[in-house]
C-alpha cells in the first residue's frame, strides 16, 4: 500500500471541492483533489443549457431553504457573486444576463471549468479522476483514507464535497451523507428539488394533448407552513408539469398538496369572456378564450368544463366558473420525477453541526462539508453554483 500525506484531502470536483481547493491550494497547503468521475465539473458542463448559469447578481440569502436558512448568509455575504464574477472576467469568458439576475457564458459552460483547472493548477492542487474512496478513519486529529488505488492518504483535513443524489447517472450517491453519518452528524431529510411534477393516470389522459404547451403562469402552493410563489413559464409534458415556475414550486411542494396556477396572469378572463359575448356572442366558447390562452389549452379547458357551441349559449355563471379554471387552477400533483431529472437534493448535513464561517463539523474538527451536500438548497436560477462557490471558498480560508 502505497502512503500520503497530505495537509487537505477534498472528495468531489464539482464547483464547491474545485473552489474550495483553490483558495486552501493559495494558503500554501497541499491540497488533492479526488472524483470518481472520469472529467472534472460534469454538472457544471450540462448546467443553463450548456452555457453554465454559474450565479445570480440578485443573491440575498433569502432564495435558499434549509433549516435554518439563515445559516448560508455568512459565507453568501463573504464571498458574494460580484466576486465570482472578478474571476470569470479575470480569466476573459465572455457573460450576459438574462431575466431575474441569471448570469450565463456566452460560449461554453467548459470555460467555467477550464477556469477551475487553471485556477487548481495554479494552486499547486492535485486533481485525480476516475478515483474513489474505500474507506474513512480517523487517526488522532487526523484523517486516514484508503483510495481504490491502494493509497493510504493521511490528512489534516477532510473536506466532502460530492453533491446530494439528484442526476444519478451521472454519479450522484448519498455518499457524503454516509461520512456524515460516520461521524454521528445528523442528516436532515432529503428529497429531489427543481424537478418536474407529475400526474395520475386519469388527469393526465385529459391533459396529454397539451403536452409541449408552455404559458407564462404564477404557481403557489397551497400549504399556508410552506407559502411560496413563483411567476415565470411553464410546461405541459407527457408526465405533468415542469418549467421554471414549477422547478422553483417542487422544493415547496409535498406530496398529498395542491399547487394554484394562474395561466394567465395578466388577465382577468371572466372579464374578457363576458365581454367578448357582449361584443360577437356567435363565436365559439374555444375560439374566444383562445385569444388569452394557446389555442390548444383553451380547448381542453373547455372540453374539460363541458362547454362547448357559441359564447351566446353559454351561462354567465358558467363562463366564470370555466375563467377560475385558467386563473386559479388548483391541481393535485401525485409526484414527482425524483432524482433521475432533480437539478438538486433538498436536505442534507444538518447545518446545526457545521460552523457557519468555515463549514467545519463542531465535534469533528478538520471535517468539512460544502456545496449540495450540506442542507442548503438554492432556487432555481444560478443561486445553487453560489452556494458551491460561497460554501467552497469558506471552507478553502480554514481547511
């Protein structure tokens, strides 16, 4: 067996381990960086399209949910967007912003990762792929590591950084809530965040013909413990539901709830209905409300509230009911499509057992837990890549 020492051992090249070897590698400390993955960064590579919403300008602290969600604001107000953004700028990767302070490359999310590498490499930090963990000890105040290689590593510092459970194919495991575990941290309840939503066999019968249909529509929950809102589009699919709008309303939702949405949010159609009937009452009940809404759902709402024939025919009564359906549609989703298409884990290390300043376990000095691991889960929108960045670099001060 071959033997190391090391002053940092940091499992998980994704954006949290690279920024956090960065800053501990400019620290002076010997740093390696290990990933069973054959390339560094994989979610950062498909992340916004292949462009990498790598932050967002609008980060407060109040986007994430946790336990205590108060805990992130530390490292989110040291290490804050702007920073990152010097980075990028520093290294010439052209950027642009899109709606709500969402930050994109302009060419390739692979800048954002050869930028990492470079940034490693200047470091002095070790990078080895395609390599994992065996086992985990600790020795006095240090840590002893069997890698699959057949390397014993020995290091001050222990650093987890391998993500939560969503996108498995690409690798994802629960592994660094089992270290937690190891060492008697709690881990809170985990679950897929920002991933579609999903439909009984009955409902999505009827809805089917609307999959691909995409309306701009403001979706709430109905749980008054768990109030969220959401204004941005939204997609029929073959399953159900997904889009921004209800990526960002699946880390609110439970199973057993309804979600509210508004399909036309601008407008209110039991007025527009009632005056179109005034105004030409032969037209039919479809065609009118297909002025306001895609043509194709303006049919099966009306299918599915059995209206059909001439807006003249049709009760006044009836016509608001149908309108409540487009503005205020309340649907019971029956799941979700789990970790298969997650962006992110919901839950995660309890952050009552991390330091705030440098994500370092209390009872287990030299262990640190950052990025998606950790129970702090960002919206969508660039907010999770800051988490990453802001987590990593506090660590990276300390470790």
């Amino acid at each position: 067996m071959k033997n190391e020492t090391l002053d940092v051992l940091i499992v998980g090249a994704g954006a949290a381990g690279m920024m956090c070897a960065i800053e501990a590698g400019k620290r002076g400390r010997r740093v390696r960086v290990i990933d069973h993955a054959r390339a560094p960064g994989e979610k950062i590579r498909i992340s916004g399209g292949g462009r990498c919403n790598f932050t967002n300008t609008r980060t407060s602290g109040a986007e994430f949910l946790s336990e205590n969600p108060r805990f992130a604001l530390s490292a989110l107000k040291r290490f804050t967007p702007h920073d990152f953004l010097k980075m990028v700028e520093r290294h010439g990767i052209a950027w642009h912003e899109k709606t709500l302070g969402q930050l994109f490359c302009d060419d390739s999310a692979k800048q954002i990762i050869r930028m990492l590498t470079d940034e490693m490499k200047a470091a002095g930090v070790t990078l080895s792929l395609g390599l994992g963990v065996k086992a985990i000890a600790r020795d006095g105040e240090r840590f002893v590591v069997d890698l699959d290689d057949g390397t014993r590593v020995s290091a001050a510092s222990l650093v987890v950084a391998t993500g939560g459970k969503s996108i498995p194919k690409m690798g994802a495991t629960g592994w660094g809530y089992e270290v937690a575990r190891q060492f008697d941290l709690r881990v809170t309840e985990t679950r897929p965040a920002l991933v579609p939503l999903t439909f009984e066999p009955g409902l999505l019968e009827q809805l089917v013909p609307l999959a691909g249909v995409a309306v701009d529509a403001v979706v709430k929950t109905t749980e008054k413990s768990r109030p969220a809102s959401f204004t941005e589009a939204m997609l029929f699919t073959h399953r159900g539901l997904s889009g921004p709008s209800i990526l960002q309303i699946s880390s609110y939702w439970r199973e057993g709830e309804a979600i509210t949405v508004n399909m036309a949010p601008t407008e209110d159609v039991a007025a527009r209905m009632l005056a179109a009937k005034t105004e030409n009452g032969k037209q039919a009940v479809h065609t009118a409300l297909g002025h306001i809404i895609p043509r194709r759902l303006a049919e099966v709402v009306c299918a599915r509230e059995g209206l059909a024939g001439k807006l003249a025919e049709v009760g006044d009564k009836k016509l608001r009911a149908m309108a409540e359906t487009v503005n205020a549609w309340t649907v019971k989703p029956v799941g979700s499509e789990g970790y298969r298409t997650a962006e992110v884990t919901l839950g995660g290390v309890d952050t009552a057992a991390l330091d705030q300043q440098t994500m370092e376990a209390k009872a287990v000095p030299g262990l640190f837990f950052i990025g998606e691991v950790v129970d702090v889960t960002g919206w969508l929108g660039g907010y999770n890549f800051q988490w990453a960045w802001s987590s990593g670099w506090a660590a990276g001060q300390t470790c």
